[in-house]
C-alpha cells in the first residue's frame, strides 16, 4: 500500500519506494567498492530493518551473508528507553568478518552505540553502519554512520519496515505519523 492510500494518518511523505530503491542502488554501489575482496556479513536488526535488508542486499552485485538480531528499546511507544535488551541473537561468528550492520532508522542512537560496542567485542574485523534514515536533531550520543541514505527531521516516521505499534511496517512509502493517532 502507499501513503496515499492512508493519508489521514500522515502528514509529510519523506521517501518515496521510488525514492528509497534508487537511494538503495547507490549506496550498494558504495558498498560494493568499499569491500571488494573482503569477507563482508550483513546484520540486519529486526523487525525495522526487514525491507531495507531485503532490498539492499539484492541491490548488491555480489552474494553476501546475512543474519539477524533482535533487540529492543521501544515498546509500543515513540521514545527510546536506552535500555537495550537482546530477544535474538546472532547464528554467525564474527570473528574475523567485515561486519555491516543494516538499521532502519537512527533515532537517539542508543540502540546502535549499545550494538557497536556489543560486536566489537566478538572479534570482528571491522564493524560499519548502514542507516536509511537518520534524525540528527535527536541524537543523544554520537554514532559513526558510514553509509546514510537520508537525514529527515525529528518527528517519528513509519513505513518500509517502520511502525508504530506493529502497524504501517507494509506501508511501502515512509511518510510522518500524524500526532492524532498516537496521542
Ligand atoms: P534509537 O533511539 O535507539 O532508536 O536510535 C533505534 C530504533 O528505534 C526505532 N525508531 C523508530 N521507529 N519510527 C519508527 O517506526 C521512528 O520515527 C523511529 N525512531 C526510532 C527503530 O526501530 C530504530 O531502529
Ligand atoms: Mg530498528
């Protein structure tokens, strides 16, 4: 469905599906370059990250592994907890592997400082970001985040994989939540 289909519930359309692929092309593109030769794995971090890792990954030239963690910071609200609590953890060793974790969304940033810090410990290689969204205006710790696909202001956003209260992740366009309908 698309964000026309639900305008009530929306306000501003922040990316298009159109707009997402194309910014999905180039940044594999990045990629592609950047770790040719390496043993790269690909970490996607459920349930956000579903659509982003399934249209990125197959943007890639290249086969490349991938897994998933589970965390969580949210519950059914809007605003990050800081406590990170892990639901499901990786199956691979990361031990010696280029490691690119694939998020939906920085928001504060505590849930990837947390992941950052939690998969250098394991031995990786190298470990690196990719965020199709970022909200700079909310940061509350620094993250390096080597790949961005777009900054978008500090409201909360659903869509492609982003919900609110396991609603909208199917919506294939990502658009700002109307205030009604979470307060
Ligand atoms: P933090 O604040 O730790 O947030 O960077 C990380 C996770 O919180 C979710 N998140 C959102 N989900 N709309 C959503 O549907 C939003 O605007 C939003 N902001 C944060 C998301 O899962 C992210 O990985
Ligand atoms: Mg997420």
């Amino acid at each position: 469905m698309r964000a026309a289909d639900i305008s009530d519930d929306l306000t501003d359309v922040l990316a298009t599906e159109e707009e997402i692929l194309a910014k999905l092309d180039e940044v594999a593109a990045a990629v592609a370059a950047d770790y040719e030769g390496k043993d790269l794995v690909l970490v996607g971090v459920l349930k956000g990250a579903i659509m982003v890792m399934a249209d990125f990954s197959r943007a890639l030239p290249t086969l490349v592994p991938m897994d998933w963690m589970a965390v969580s910071s949210y519950g059914a609200g809007t605003k990050s907890s800081g406590v990170v609590q892990i639901r499901k953890d990786l199956d691979t060793d990361l031990s010696g592997k280029h490691v690119l974790i694939v998020e939906d969304i920085i928001d504060s940033g505590l849930t990837l400082s947390w992941l950052l810090e939690n998969f250098s410990s394991r031995g990786a290689a190298s470990v690196e970001v990719f965020a199709l969204f970022r909200k700079p205006d909310a940061a509350k710790v620094e993250v390096h985040c080597r790949y961005v696909g777009f900054d978008i202001p500090n409201d909360f956003v659903v869509g492609y994989g982003l919900d609110y209260d396991e609603r909208y992740r199917n919506l294939r366009d990502v658009a700002v939540l109307a205030p009604h309908v979470y307060s």
